[in-house]
C-alpha cells in the first residue's frame, strides 16, 4: 500500500520539499540595497503536488502550505547551509562551504547566556527598519504576539514551542482548555453542564460523529480503490484495525479508530487520514476551538520578557541545544493576524483574548508577512504571488511567481520539458532519471533541464527488536550473549548493502555506516579518528575485511565472522552450522519488509543474499515481503517484528532522545519516543544523550554522539544502509542558473535566495 498509515511514528520531521520554511530559510551575499532593480514580469512558474489551502505560519500542516506561507514571511533566526542558526544575522555571519565563503543575513541577533542556577538567558534584539509588505514597521510586538499564539493553551497547530522549557508555561497554559477536548473528555452522556449547555453538547457530538464518519469512509474508499478490500470491515483490517463485524459501517469503524487511539483524536486524525483532517470534515470546528477556564492560571508567560521595542529575553529553566530551533518563529505581522487594540505588554494583553485564537484562524488562507512576495491569490490550482519590493534582502528580480499544482511526477517533469512549468520536484526515481536523460541527450544536467542533488533529510536502516532477538530472554538483551546473536545478523546484512543499494538506486543513493543522515554535522566522516565500516570486525575486534578483498571474499569472510558471533552467543556449530540454539533464541527468525509483495523495496535484495548465506550457516531467515505497509507499524507497535526494513527522517539537530532514549530507571519506558521498537536499556546511553542536548559546544555534541552511535552499533539493533538523495529540477531553456541559489543543500534549498532568481 502506497500509503503509510504510521509515518509519523517513524518520521520524526515533516520534509521541506524546496527548503524555505521558519528557522530554515536565510540569506547570503549582499543585502538589498535602495537602487531600483530590474524586474522581470513574466511569471516564474514552480511545479508542485497540490494545495490544502492551509497557508498559514501558525496552521499549516503539509510541506506544500508551508512553502506558500514561507514566501510570504521571514523568522526570527535563519540557518546555514549546514543547518546550523545564525545567531548574528543583523550585521551577517560569514561561514565557509564547499570552499566558499557565504554571508548569512537575518532579521535579528541572539546572543544565548548559561546561567550558574541552570538557567538560560535568550536575548533576541530586532533589526530597526523592517517593515511587513504593506509597509507597516516591525517591532518586537510582533515577536511576541507570535510567541503567545503558538503559547496559548487552545492552540493546536504544528508548532511545539510551548513544550519547551520556558518559565511559566505551565503556570500560563493551566487552568483552560478547549471546548472540544473538554466536551470528548466528557463523552457522549454526560449530564454535567457546568461549562456548556446541553445543546452545545447535542450539536457537538453531531458534528463530530458525521465527520468521523466521513474520515472513517474516506480510509475505506482508499482501500477499496487500491484493491485492498470490498467493504468496510476489510478496509478495516487492512488499514491495521480488525475486529469489526462483517456488516459494520463507517461509523463503526471511526467508534474503533476513537477506542484504539484513547480518544486522542488530534493524533488519530494526523496519523490515520487517508485525504482530510477530521478537524477539516467537522461542521463548525472552530467553534469548539475556544477556550474554557477550569481553574487558575497566569496572565502572562514570565519567560517571555520585553526588554525594548526591538528586543526581548526569553528565559528557559534549562538548556536544551533543540530548544533554539523552535524560538526562531516566523514573524507574523500583528495588525494583520491579530488586533493592535488587544496589544498592551505592560498589562498583560497580547493581540487576542486568551484561550480565542478565531482572529488567527480567519486568516489561514490569505498569508501576510515581510518575506519577499506578496499572496495575490489561490485560484483553479495555482497560487499567485507578487514581488514585495520592501524585502529586506533586496527586492525581487521576478516580480511575480506562481505555484501551480501538478498531480502527478509525470505532469511536473512534462511541465518541464513541454514549457509550461520552470521548476519543480518529482521523485528521483529510474523513470524520472531516464526521461531527463533522453531530453537532455543523455545527461542528468543539459541544454534542456538542469538538475540538482541533494541528500534526503533521513536515511533508510534494517532494525532488530532486542526484546525479542536475545539469549535468555530479554531481562538479558544487553549481554553479551544477545548483542553476539545481533551482530551476527548485522554483520550478515551489512555486507550485501554495497550491492544492493547500487541495484536499487545506483548513483542516486550511497551506503553510511552509522545510524544517521549524512545531512548531519554530526555525522561521523570516514576522515574521522575511530570511523569504521558498519559491522567490520569480528567477535575478537578484529577487521573482518581487507582492502584487497573481492565482493565474493567479502561474503565470505561475512559468513565466518557471523558464524564465531553465534557461537559466542552461545549457539551449537557443527560442521560450520549452527544445530542448537541457545535458551531464548532460536534457528529461524522473521524480517518485515514493506516491499509492495513484489520486493519493490532497496533492502530487499539484502535481504535474500542474506537468507542464502545464513542457510549455509543453519539459519533460516524468513521474508515476510508486506503488500500493506500499515502491518509493519501496528506490528512494531505491538512488539511481535524481530527484525525490519525502514527509514528514519531526520531533523537540523541531531538531538537521539526521540528515537533512542529509554530511561532505564523508570522501567524501560520510551517517554513518547520509538525506541519502543528497539527497546534498547542502556543507562550510559541515556545519559550521553541527555549531556549532548544540553550541551551549546558543538565539538563536545559532535563527540558525545559518536559515542552514541557506537553504542547502538554495539547494542546491533539498527544497521544503516542507505542515504538516498532528492532532486529539483529547472529549465534549463528558461530560468537563467547563474542567479539560482549557489551550493544547495538538504537545508538551504533554491528558495533560500528566490529573490535572485531571474527568467532569461
């Protein structure tokens, strides 16, 4: 199945498909100057999958809308090429790349001061001249309203700046909730009306059933026209739900999605949607998005603190390295999203009625900010913008730009090739390659596209479940014995990756050696003190390959090295074969693949090497090829996978808490993170992870996750295999490359510098 039901279990960041969105975005080179440009006013027209109209700094959901709103904004902070925050964007911070110098620009400074008592001071001061495109002043005001709307206790955006450590959150965020959450919580039957009557009670439950109905039908739908099921109760069980009696309805299978998911609907709508949010299907939503006082809270956040009309401090409880990734919010204008009048810092007043963000939510179709054009427009699939002459990096040399929906790869590369759209994004896969060579006269770069690589913000692995692949059960997974049994695969697997990703992906993917993108600064490089090949030495520490080694010698030496790890977990071998196998383990174990049911997937070819070469060892490995990807991720979730193939996404800080932390001494829990799937119990782990994120010295988190790595690598439950890449495309007949965005990277995409870019 095409779609994934869990991706945001596994998916720990939304991709930017063209890289310009808040804290992301920058500017290098000169600043605009007050001269005159040139424009040109032939329309720059950019291929994109299409729209939800949610084009919102605060509301937006997919990386289509966030593309429309960010062309109209700019953020507080931007970052580099590398990813990493400029703190010193007011007069420009100077930083090397690829050989090359770039000056980055942004809208303010941030100079971030560690207290003794633990306390951190982020003291932000605004540039003085800036102006939103209908030529109103920017002030800190605007900073804040922005911090106190993605703050306030009813806001249900994408943004998770509240959940930082800023002193008084909590004390403000307390005491109110929504009208919605209140009225789920209550049920159905409740009698209690102290916060609503019992008609919005009645109305509430029919709003919300029918469009539970109709996002429960739209799953089933989906099903059905993939194949996948004849009625509701198959769709059901297709999408990871069984249960439901042959004749059930729409409306029983939204009742079991509701019962799975606890009633936490805000996660099942974002994880099990087949088209629509259940929030976009429900009559009336917004009217059940207010704000209902239960008890006392604060007026105001006390660390968020107005020290001039163009700075402030925001004071959090403790460091945290993610921390300065949230803060650097795009600047939204507070005249236009909310209400000046409303607007009183010294008492309290932010631009709105706490707990009623209806001002803000008005405006989710119709962005307005100080980026550098203008949304004209959303009209038969095409946004329309126009330049914003006041941009602070220089106005732009196309004055108007349209994104125009495609929906399909085929209709972006055609748009391409036929002139009807200058740039765009399909998928970089062989069919796309071999139509841009065959335009270009077979080359990826030509007289007629030229296209541009970068790395995947993620990578794609082979995991292993501890809990279940282990000696003695898994109150032993972190002996010895369990981590031999472990690399024993590992070792098995990651000799084949070398063949298998060149099969799959050839020039457009390469192997890494350890669990994390290779977009990362703290990526280990193969220059690095103590790098090693995954997997490499043997159960003595010793190197199991040498530079003169063929492919076959490699297998080979594979196999023998994987064969002295059984034996020290503890495995009979006789003859060169595994007979017996220890209390807890066993002979034969199952990998789960996401391969279509036709092996349509990177790994799977190492995955049938590596059967071959475990059954000359006695181990019979056991493909399980998924036709229903949504099986992978309800069996992980279940605890029932040893082993599968996956990929992670990645996020600009290499911060593993979410993935890899387990916080031993409060029972293995994974603390809402998906090392669940690993289910690694590691102390030292844990603690190195929580040193590295708070820590603000780059050389130190470079080096503490390092350790990290070569922790899990030592624990074997994740083997890295691929880093893929993604490609923009532009004509190359029309778009004059020279004013492109130079040295595009996985952070810093051609949009970064869009008002350079010109039509020849």
């Amino acid at each position: 199945m095409d779609k994934l039901r869990k991706v945001l279990a596994l998916m720990l960041a939304l991709a930017m498909i063209f890289g310009l969105a808040a804290c992301t975005s920058g500017g290098s080179g000169e600043q605009g100057g007050t001269d005159e440009p040139e424009t040109n006013e032939t329309p720059l027209v950019v291929g994109y999958s299409p729209f939800s109209s949610k084009f919102s700094p605060f509301f937006s959901e997919t990386a289509y809308d966030q593309d429309v709103y960010a062309m109209t904004q700019i953020s507080l902070l931007n970052s580099d090429r590398m990813g990493a925050v400029v703190e010193k964007g007011i007069e420009g911070t100077t930083i090397p790349y690829n050989g090359t110098d770039y000056t980055y620009y942004g809208p303010a400074d941030v100079e971030i001061t560690q207290n003794a008592d633990g306390t951190v001071y982020y003291d932000f001061t605004l540039r003085d001249d800036l102006t939103f495109s209908d030529g109103t002043p920017i002030t800190i005001d605007d900073v804040i309203f922005s911090y106190y709307v993605l703050c306030d206790p009813t806001y249900d955006g994408s943004s998770t700046l509240f959940a930082q450590p800023i002193e008084g959150m909590q004390e403000y965020r307390s005491g109110m909730d929504t009208l919605f959450n209140l009225l789920v919580e209550a049920g159905e039957d409740n009698t209690d009306y102290t916060f609503w009557d019992e008609a919005t009670q009645t109305a509430f439950w029919a709003d919300l059933n029918q469009a539970g109905e109709a996002f429960a039908q739209e799953i089933v739908d989906y099903c059905v026209d993939a194949g996948y099921a004849t009625n509701v109760a198959e769709a059901a069980s297709a999408w990871g739900f069984d249960g439901l009696a042959e004749d059930a309805t729409a409306a029983d299978f939204f009742a079991l999605l509701c019962e799975d998911y606890g009633w936490d609907l805000a996660s099942m709508s974002s994880t099990e949607s087949a088209g629509s949010s259940l929030f976009d299907l429900m009559e009336g939503y917004d009217n059940y998005t207010v704000g209902v006082v239960t008890g006392n809270s604060a007026d105001h956040i006390s660390g968020i603190q107005k020290t001039g009309d163009y700075s402030m401090r925001v004071v959090m409880s403790q460091f945290d390295a993610t921390a300065i990734y949230n803060l650097g919010v795009s600047i939204a204008p507070l005249h236009y999203y909310g209400d000046p009048a409303q607007f009183d810092y010294d008492n309290n007043q932010f631009g709105f009625p706490k707990g009623d963000l209806s001002l803000v939510r008005a405006k989710t179709t119709q962005p307005m900010g100080a980026g550098p054009y203008k949304f004209i427009k959303f009209e038969n699939g095409v946004v329309y913008f126009e330049a914003n002459e006041s941009y602070y990096l220089g106005a732009p040399k196309t004055k108007y730009v349209n994104f125009q929906e495609c929906m399909s790869d085929d209709d972006k590369l055609n748009g391409v090739i036929t002139g009807t759209i200058d740039i765009t994004d399909p998928s970089f896969s062989t069919d796309v390659i071999d139509a841009i060579e065959q335009a270009n006269g077979g080359e990826l770069s030509g007289a007629k596209i030229e296209t541009n690589t970068v790395d995947n913000l993620g990578y794609g692995y082979i995991g292993i479940s501890a809990d279940i692949m282990n000696v003695g059960g898994k109150e032993n997974k972190a002996s010895d014995a369990s981590k031999a049994l472990r690399k024993a695969f590992g070792t098995i697997f990651s000799v084949y990756r070398d063949v298998a990703v060149d099969s799959y992906y050839g020039d457009r993917a390469t192997v890494i050696n350890y669990p994390i993108s290779n977009t990362s600064w703290a990526a280990p490089q193969s220059t690095d003190d103590g790098y090693k090949l995954a997997f490499s030495v043997d159960v003595d520490g010793n190197d199991i390959y040498t530079s003169d080694m063929s492919a076959e010698d490699k297998y080979e030496a594979a196999k023998q090295a994987a064969l002295g790890f059984f034996e020290a977990a503890g495995y009979t071998v006789e003859d060169g074969k595994c007979v017996a196998a220890p209390e807890g383990a066993a002979l034969e174990y199952e990998v789960w693949i996401p391969a279509d049911g036709t092996g349509d997937h990177p790994s799977f070819m190492i995955l049938t090497e590596s059967r071959d070469a475990l059954a000359e060892l006695g181990i019979n490995l056991v493909i399980r090829d998924l036709s229903n990807s949504s099986d992978l991720w309800t069996g992980l979730e279940a605890g029932s996978v040893p082993m599968w193939c996956a990929a992670w996404g990645a996020t600009a800080d290499p911060d593993m808490y979410q993935i890899y932390y387990a916080d031993v001494e409060g029972g293995g829990a994974h603390a809402g993170g998906s090392n669940y799937m690993y289910d690694i119990a590691d102390a030292d782990l844990d603690q190195m992870i929580l040193d590295a994120r708070m820590s603000a010295d780059q050389t130190y988190r470079k080096a503490m996750y390092k350790a990290c790595l070569d922790t899990i690598i030592d624990w074997a439950v994740e083997i890295p295999v691929y880093q893929r890449q993604n490609a923009i495309i532009f004509s190359a007949e029309r778009v004059n490359l020279d004013t492109v965005t130079p040295d595009i990277t996985t952070f810093y995409g051609w949009m970064s510098e869009i008002q350079n870019t010109e039509l020849k």
